[in-house]
C-alpha cells in the first residue's frame, strides 16, 4: 500500500539502433500513478496496468509496444528492432 501512494511515475528506455545504422533513438514506456494505477499496485493486480495505460494516452502514459510502434510508423527504426534481445 504504501508503494501506491509513494510512486509517482516510472519511465523506461530502450536504446535501438537507428534504422540507418548510423545512430540511436530512445524507445519510452511511461507510467503515470493515476488512481487506477494506484489501486491496481495496491491490490497487487500489476498484469492489468498495461490495459489502463492503453487507455491513458491523454494522462501522458505510452507502453514500450506503442513506443516501438510509433517509431517504426516514423521510419526511426526497422519495424523487427524491438522485438530483438
């Protein structure tokens, strides 16, 4: 419970080689803690929050599959990249 109420946001990255091979480009996953998130940790039903960030666009959360999307839709990267390691 008391991790809940203490978190505030948690951010990943990932560093891919760029589609040119000439660079890097950072991959993010953010995770606000809303509410919902909040009580999902608090309730110990962390396999559900990734549905909720789907959902959260407008909260300012992006889950690392979207991130590697959009990068890929931008032609930053090989639409295989993240899926590597």
């Amino acid at each position: 419970a008391q991790l809940s109420t203490s978190l505030k946001m948690v951010v990943t990255q990932r560093l891919l080689k760029t589609k040119d091979g000439q660079g890097r480009v950072g991959a993010f996953e953010v995770m606000k803690c809303t509410p919902p998130i909040q009580n999902l940790i608090r309730e110990a039903k962390i396999h559900q929050i990734p549905s909720i960030m789907q959902t959260a666009v407008k909260d300012g959360m992006i889950t690392m599959s979207k991130s590697l999307e959009n990068l890929a839709a931008a032609g930053k990267i090989d639409a295989n990249a993240g899926k590597e390691s």
